[in-house]
C-alpha cells in the first residue's frame, strides 16, 4: 500500500447549474502506483480530460475524495495546490504552450524560477533535462525556430526539469505526425522505465496507448474498463528499425 | 523570491521591446512635459528675480508724481521735484534706512578716446552704488570734497568702458577725460558689470557727483529720484509708512492732498512678479501632469490587453505551480518597471528639452531635483496604481480556463 500514489475515491465533477447542470464525471474510482504508466482512453466528452485536470490538481472534485502520497488533496486552498503541483508534478500538453520567443532553455527553467532556484542550478538541471530529451545542443534556439516534435520534448524537458512524482500528459501527440508521435512516445516511456516517473496519458490513438502498462476506458464519465497491457511497445518502431535493417 | 519575480518582469519586458516602447511613450510624454514646464517656469522666475535684484534689494524709489493707476498718468509733470535735503532728512529721521540716494539723470553723448557713445548720465552721491548693489572692478569711488565741490569726476559702466576705451592701452579709462557735454571729467572708477536685464543694460551709464550734474549739465538743484535702501531685516512697511508721512509734511500736503510722490518696492516687485511666474509654472505643471495621467491609463489599457494576450502564458505559469502572488507581483512589477522606465525616460528628455530651451528663451536652466524626484515616484505610482487591476486579473484566472484559451 505505502507506493500508492494516487487514490480517487466517489469522484464526480458537475459542470454548470440547473438547466446547463452536467455531471462530467460520475463516481471514478481509481489507484495508481508510483512508477506506473497509464493510457487514459475513451470517446470524445467522456470526462478524460476533468479526470486529468482533478488528478493534475488543477480543478477540485466536486464530490468524492483523492488522496495524493495519503494525503487529501480536495480540501487544499488554491495556493496549496499550487505548491503540490510545483513539487511532485509535471504537465505536457497537446499545444506545447512554451513561452514564445524564449529560448528552449529558458522555458525549461521556467518551473525552476517559482521554486527559486539560483541561476546556477537552474542552467545545470535545464541542460540535464534538455539532454535527457535528446536536444542536447539547442538550449538557445526559440520555439519558432523547432519543430513540432522538438517542441513537445522541449515541453517533456520543462515537465521533468523539477524531478517530479508524476507526469500528466492530456494528449501530449494530438499535434503531431505518427512518426513524431512515436518518437514523444519512446521518451515517455523511456523517463517512466529508466526514471521511474509515473506518467499518465490521454490519447485517442490505440498505437500511442499501446507502450503504456495499463490501460483505462472512459465512457460517459465512468470508467468502463481497466486492464493491463500485458505487451507494451517496447521502443519506438522507427528508433529500433534502423538497428535491425543494418 | 522577489528578485527571480522581478527578472521574470524584466524579461518579458525585453521580449516584448515594441510593445513596452510604445506602453511607456504616455507616460514619458508626460514625465517630460511636467519637468520642463516646471524647469523652465523655475529658470523664468529666476530671471525675473535675478533682474529685479540687480536693481538693489530692499530698495525703495521714490519719484515725484501722481498716484499710479488709471488716468493718474504717472507723469511728474506739475508736481514739485526732491531737492538734495530730501535725502538727508529721510537718512536721519527714519529708522531703519542703510542709505539714501538723490538720483539725477540725462540722457548725453560721452566723448573720448576719438569715440562718441550715447549713454545715461547719473547724478548721485556714493550712497548709489551701495543702494544699487554695484560692486567696483577698479578705480575708487567719490571723495567726500569732490561731492561737495561738485568736481569732474565720473564713474564708468562696463559698456561705456568697452565703447570708448576697448583697444587702449590698459583698456580701463582710468585717468583719462571722458568730454560730457561742455566738460570733460577724470574717470576715476569702472563698474563691474552687471549684465543685461529686463530693465536694460544697466551697465550703459556714466556717474557724476549730484552737484556736478545739477551744476554742468541740468542747470537745476531739483533731484529726479531718491533711492532709499533699507537696512537688513527693517520692517519695509513700517518703513514705507514713515518715509510717506515725512515726506508728505516736507511736501507740505494738506490731509485731504493725494501724494504726489510714488514709492516703488522692488521687493514687493520682485514678490509679485515671481509669484504670478509662479502660478503659471504650477498651472502649466498640473496641465502636464494630466498627460501624466493618461499615460497612467494608457499603461492600464496595455497591460489589459497583455494579460488577455499571455492569458495561455499565465494559465502555464499557474499550472506549473505559481501561486497567485507570485503571478500578480510579476504583472505588478512589470507595470512599475515599464512606468518607472517610463520615467526615466521622460527625465532625459525633459533634461535636454528644457535645458535647450530654456536657452533659447534666454532664462537660466534652473534643475529641479525635487520635481525631478517626484515625477519618477509618480509615474512608479503610476506604475502600482494601473497596473494592479490587470495585474489581479492575471492572477486570479482559472489555469484550465486559461490554458484553453486562444
Ligand atoms: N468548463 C466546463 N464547463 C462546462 N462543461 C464542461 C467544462 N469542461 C468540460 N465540460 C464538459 O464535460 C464533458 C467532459 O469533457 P472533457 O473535456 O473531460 O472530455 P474529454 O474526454 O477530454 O473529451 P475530448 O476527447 O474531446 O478531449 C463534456 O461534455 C464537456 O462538454
Ligand atoms: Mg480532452
């Protein structure tokens, strides 16, 4: 039990009131592991994205309870999750939404400066992270001068700069070509294997869903299913084809 | 905490050079105009003073006269002149007084050297020049038997100097005869130069004892003026209530008469001159600072419209774990810096604009560090004052709601 992360328990949301009153999510009961990487799967307006926005400590349930590390995280006050968020999560998202004009660097230091690290540690940790996504080398290029797929890892390095518990992911390859998205997907999977990052993933594609150990349904704010994935993508395809060709 | 925040503010000043440029133009506009208003309505009042003290300070004229005012015409036409007693009864029987001078004049052309020069030819006793705050460059002034002897002995201003004896040997004059009229006078002193005023060159004058000029050029006893100077710290009123009562017994006027003499303060002069200047610099100063505040609202529109332009900005910065302060004190600090570069700015251009101006219109550059001061403080208020209704807004946006928009 002590590597129970993420406990949801009861937990609905209720958009709006009276006649636009609707229930988003209906009851989620959900346990998550540290260490553990989850596909969140479902229809368009299933609830995936309030489910990731209440775990992401974004948004509070509007009934039921979730415990983060057994602590309840829905009686926080706004600044209190703040601070949660700052120390023990990291966010992608489908848009990327790094900071225009700013250097690939500066954007990973971001999360850094809230935490008021000095300028030393901040560069080191930045570089790190930035190596550990592969752009070793375009710490002071701008997101206008990357592509899609450098931008996202970009995203991924901000996201892992702070080391944290847990990484959500709403769609992080929505904008991106199949070959890119498989890329973003070897490196999610990768900082989950190698660092042991929990990481919990929204996506609509079964390829992308596929390199994830487990596997839960939304359907119409419920979750339908939850199963393991027994044989999880292993590597990106095209990352491991060239090895076994030449 | 602060100093990363205020980095955070000044870097996304940076990144945004044109848009901050054209945030800061209200407020530098009116930084700007607000201090050179005020530096050059402080420059002219200097000036003002400046020339109304070159006539003496605590100086009290006296002219023959009726009362000045509408229809009083002011001039001396029928009335009975001074007379040299004029003076010394005023220096013995009022307290108070530092000096009393009888003043003739006569506008001639001076002699010498093979030049001729039209100048203003003073009549006085040695008490003039303390009266009228002349200083000597060299030479002496008169010698208590040459005033009484009426002798041919003159003083020069610095601009007859230059006229006559520029280019002679020694330059100054000094012991030459100077022809005025039908005789000629030994210049026994030159005047340090005074400058140009509002009242004239005051440095274009011969001076003469009074009787030589009543002897040899006017042909009369009567004096023109009579320049009476007040000890320091003397009660002027007090003083120009005695000096009227004396002189309206010497004058034997009934107590029903109106004077026939006019007092001029130059102090009260200098007052109400520098006074009215200083209603229009504060009136000019407090119409510029209204742009002031414009610009106050202009910063308030742009940084509105930049928190709706970064409102995905400030959605990421939240959801990576900003609290509410930390994104309003980056708002906050980014209009305070914008307004207080603003302001600095503004102090550069005022500092050049005024100082160019203020030589162009011929009035001392009076630096004003207070009004300088005041309007950086002011335009950070600014800063505070407008940038915190935005600022708020920032930091009160749902991160979801924020991170959605486009
Ligand atoms: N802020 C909101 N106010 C009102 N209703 C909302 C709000 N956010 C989401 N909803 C509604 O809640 C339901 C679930 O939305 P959610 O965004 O969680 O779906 P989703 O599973 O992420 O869908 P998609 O795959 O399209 O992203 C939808 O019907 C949606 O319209
Ligand atoms: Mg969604």
């Amino acid at each position: 039990m002590s590597d129970l992360l993420i406990q949801l328990r009861g937990v609905t949301k209720l958009y709006g009131s009276g006649q636009a009153e609707l229930l988003a999510l209906k009851g989620i009961d959900l346990d998550i592991r540290a260490g553990e990487f989850v596909a969140i799967m479902g229809p368009s307006g299933s609830g995936k994205s309030t489910a990731m926005n209440i775990l992401g400590c974004l948004d509070t349930p509007s009934a039921g309870q979730y415990l983060f590390k057994g602590a309840h995280v829905e009686v926080l006050s706004r600044d209190q999750r703040a601070r949660l968020r700052r120390r023990f999560l990291g966010f992608v998202f489908q848009g990327f939404n790094l900071l225009a004009r700013t250097s690939a660097q500066e954007n990973v230091e971001l999360p850094l400066l809230y935490r008021g690290d000095s300028a030393g540690v901040r560069r080191a940790a930045a570089a790190k992270a930035l190596q550990a996504v592969g752009l070793g080398g375009w710490e002071h290029h701008t997101p206008a001068e990357l592509s899609g797929g450098q931008q996202q890892r970009v995203a991924i390095a901000r996201a892992i700069v702070t080391a944290p518990a847990v990484v959500l992911a709403d769609e992080p390859t929505g904008n991106l070509d199949t070959q890119r998205s498989h890329e973003i997907m070897g490196l999610l999977m990768a900082l989950n294997q190698e660092q042991g990052i929990t990481v919990l993933m929204v996506t609509h594609e079964p390829d992308m869903a596929a390199y994830a150990r487990r596997m839960v349904h939304f359907v119409d704010g419920r979750i339908a299913s939850d199963v393991p994935n027994l044989y999880p993508t292993n590597s990106a395809p095209d990352a491991a084809l060239p090895a076994e060709i030449l | 905490m602060l100093y990363s925040v205020f980095m955070l503010a000044l870097r996304s000043i940076l990144r945004n050079l044109m848009r901050s440029f054209l945030t800061i133009l209200g407020i530098v506009i009116g930084v700007s105009a607000v201090i050179t208003m005020v530096t050059l309505g402080n420059g002219a009042t200097q000036s003002i003073k400046a020339q109304i003290s070159g006539l003496g300070t605590n100086l009290l004229m006296v002219r023959p006269g009726q009362r000045m005012g509408p229809g009083g015409g002011g001039g001396g036409g029928g009335v009975p002149q001074f007379k040299e007693g004029d003076a010394e009864a005023i220096l013995s029987q009022i307290g108070g007084v530092a000096a009393v001078a009888p003043e003739g004049r006569s506008s001639l052309t001076v002699v010498a050297n093979g030049r001729n020069w039209a100048t203003s030819v003073i009549g006085s006793s040695n008490a003039w020049f303390d009266a009228g705050n002349w200083k000597l460059a060299s030479g002496r002034l008169f010698a208590a038997d040459e005033q009484l002897a009426g002798a041919a002995v003159c003083l020069i201003g610095e601009t007859v100097r230059r006229e006559i004896f520029d280019g002679t040997i020694g330059q100054t004059g000094l012991g030459e005869q100077l022809r005025v009229r039908k005789f000629s006078c030994t210049v026994i002193g030159i005047l340090a130069a005074k400058g140009q005023s509002g009242m004239g060159d005051q440095d274009d004058t011969v001076v003469v004892p009074l009787r030589t000029l009543q002897r040899r050029v006017t042909g009369s006893v009567k004096v023109a003026t009579l320049l009476v100077s007040m000890q320091d710290g003397s009660d002027g009123t007090r003083l120009k209530a005695s000096l009227k009562q004396l002189l309206r017994e010497r004058r034997n006027l009934a107590a029903d008469d109106d004077d026939n003499f006019n007092i001029f303060d130059t102090q009260q002069l200098a007052e109400t001159l520098s006074s009215t200047t200083q209603v229009l610099t504060t009136l000019l100063g407090a119409v510029a600072a209204v742009s002031l505040l414009v610009g106050g609202i202009g910063i308030m529109n742009i940084m509105l419209v930049s928190v709706t332009e970064r409102t995905r900005e400030i959605g990421l910065r939240l959801a990576i774990g900003a609290l509410e302060r930390e994104v309003l004190l980056q708002f906050l600090i980014e209009a305070v810096v914008l307004s207080a570069l603003g302001g600095v700015v503004g102090i550069v251009i005022a500092t050049a604009a005024s100082w160019g101006l203020s030589s162009l219109m011929d009035v001392p550059y009076a630096f004003d560090p207070f009004i300088n001061l005041l309007s950086l403080a002011f335009s950070a208020g600014i800063g505070v004052l407008f940038g915190y209704f935005p600022a708020r807004r920032a930091a009160r946006l749902d991160p979801i709601e924020a991170l959605r928009h486009e």
